[in-house]
C-alpha cells in the first residue's frame, strides 16, 4: 500500500474542503426557473399600470396613470380601445354590472364603457388636493381595496381604503408611501400587500366575512431585486411580483416567502401582471417610461408596452366589484 505522506494529507484534507464548499455554493445559487417575455402590444405609456383581466369580455384592461387613460385590450386580434379622462387614473376594476370602477384623483367613480358616464361612489380624500389614488383590487367578495399617495411621495402621507358596493368607504391602513400589489390567497384568509418604497411583501390575516384584517407580519425584503410594485396570484398560491427598476417579475412562494422563477421583461420599471387568456395561463406585463434616462430609454425601446409570458402555471379569475 502507497504511503501518504503528512504534506499528502494536508493537500488531501484541503481538496476534499474545497469540494464541500464548492457544493455548498453550487447549492446556494442554484438556478431558479427563468422565462422571457415577449412584446405583446407596443404602446407608449408613461406610467402603465392596472393589468386585470376581464374573463367575461375576455378583455385585458389596464391604465396609463400619468396619461389619464384606461385601455380594453382585446388580444385575440390586438385592437384596443382607449378611454380619455380628464383626472389620473390610480387603477380599474371591473363591475358586476357591467360598468367599470375606476380610482381617479378625487374620488372612486363607476365609469360606463359604453358612453363614458361617471358616477361617484366615494371621495375618501376629496379635502387633499396632493393626493391621488394608485393601485387597488376587488377582495373575494366584491369590496374594492385601493390605496393612495401623496403627488410628491411624501412618506406615510397617505392610506388604504375598502370601498363598498353601497358606497361607503372605510380606512383600513394609514401611514402608507405608495400602496401596490393587493392580493387575496385561494382559502380567502391571507392578504398580501405592498408599501413600495419600504421594500417589504406584508401579509394580513383576512376574515372575509367581516372584509378585516389583523396580525401584520414580512414575509420578503426585496432589496437585492429592486421595489416591488403590482401583482397577481396564480392558481397554485404563488405570487408574481413586478419589479419597478428590476426589470422582471418575481415568483415567490406563500408558505417560504422564497424567490422561486422570474420573468425577464425587455424593459426597466415593471409595475403590474395579470394572468389572462382563454386558459387563464398567460401573464401580461405592464411597464413604463417615466424615471428612466435617455440612455435607458435607448436601450430598452419598448418600455410602456404591454408583454407577455407562458411560465406553464394558470392564474384566477379577477374578482369584479359587487355593484348594488
């Protein structure tokens, strides 16, 4: 038998050392699932934001924010209809009276598709001037939570609200910056929420009998990926989160709050998802144009469209606003 010497069994206690440490970092970084998005509609959009699919007009709808509009996007042959307002628009949501709710800037309005009438359903904030109303969504019975903020993101100036088919609105969060990303899980006991510039996925307990929620706690820092801004939940409990200045969309799991796939999105500020389609699997992408340099702009072209990705999950049904 071959003898090994002390200076053998130091190199071989070292080679075996760093063999482990190579497995550990090999482990550490393992590949998540990646998918690319492609253009599905160029547009222009300043501030695009809002995706939500409608499945009985199989139409997505989303906004341009800064431009004051709102789309119905068919995308079985691309046409799009485009609403003009005169107000911003911080999101939309469907009606179950076949009108659309839409948050301007000095109140929550039913909007008819067909003529483009208005009507208020709640003015929560119409005594500040500096303030707007940005993202919100239907919880699983009906109620319109929508968020606001301050024009000049000025932080913890501003709230969220739950809105009621019989129009009364109710605050249920204060010292919010720029409130995104609401979302209802399957069992419609958790909600997930974003305050975008604190970086952070909060999740709430959700009774929703009584429409409330309780029991904050983080679930993910997204500091090394940008801020996170809108999302969508799919039908297997996984949240897609948009990333403004991430370029992307994040998978994160519910249970771990791991990172667990990404979209890659040819553009810089990533601000809302959706999942549409005749199948419900595939994710549209809202993006936009505002705070990106000349530079930027030169190289991701195609920022203020709408793209598309198939990550081969499905998402569910929106939930429309209980009109009564």
């Amino acid at each position: 038998m071959k003898r090994i010497g002390i200076i053998g069994l130091v190199l071989l206690s070292v080679a075996c050392s760093q063999k482990e440490a190579k497995q550990e970092v090999v482990e550490e970084t393992k590949a998540i699932p990646e998918w690319e998005a492609t253009l599905f509609y160029e547009d222009q959009n300043q501030l695009g934001e809002g995706a939500i699919w409608n499945h009985e007009r199989s139409e997505l709808w989303s906004i341009d924010i800064e431009g004051k509009k709102w789309f119905q996007l068919d995308v079985s042959n691309k046409s799009q209809i485009v609403h003009q307002l005169d107000q911003r628009i911080g999101t939309i949501v469907p009606s179950t009276d076949g009108r659309a709710v839409v948050a301007l800037q000095d109140g929550i309005y039913y909007y008819a598709v067909e003529t483009g009438e208005l009507e208020l359903i709640a003015s929560p904030e119409s005594h500040l001037d500096s303030i707007r109303f940005n993202d919100g969504k239907c919880d699983p019975s009906g109620r319109l939570w929508v968020g606001s903020m301050h024009l000049n993101q000025i932080a913890d100036a501003a709230g969220l609200y739950k809105i009621a088919g019989d129009k009364t609105a109710e605050q249920m969060l204060d010292s919010i910056t720029i409130s995104n990303g609401i979302v209802w899980s399957s069992e419609k006991k958790t909600m997930f929420y974003i305050d975008t510039p604190d970086g952070k996925l909060r999740v709430f307990d959700y009774d929703d009998a009584t429409g409330t929620i309780s029991n904050e706690r983080s679930m993910m820092d997204f500091k090394e990926y940008g801020f996170p801004d809108g999302s969508t939940i799919d039908a297997e409990d996984n949240l897609w989160v948009c990333l403004w200045n991430g370029n992307g969309v994040l998978r994160i799991d519910t249970e771990t709050g791991e990172v667990t796939g990404r979209v890659n999105v040819p553009a810089h500020n990533i601000t809302s998802c959706a999942f549409g389609g005749e199948n419900l699997d595939s994710l549209f992408i809202t993006s936009a144009r505002v705070d990106m340099s000349e530079a930027e702009l030169d190289s991701l072209p195609l920022a203020g469209s709408v793209f598309v990705a198939v990550p081969g999950v499905k998402g569910v049904q929106a939930s429309f606003f209980a009109a009564e």
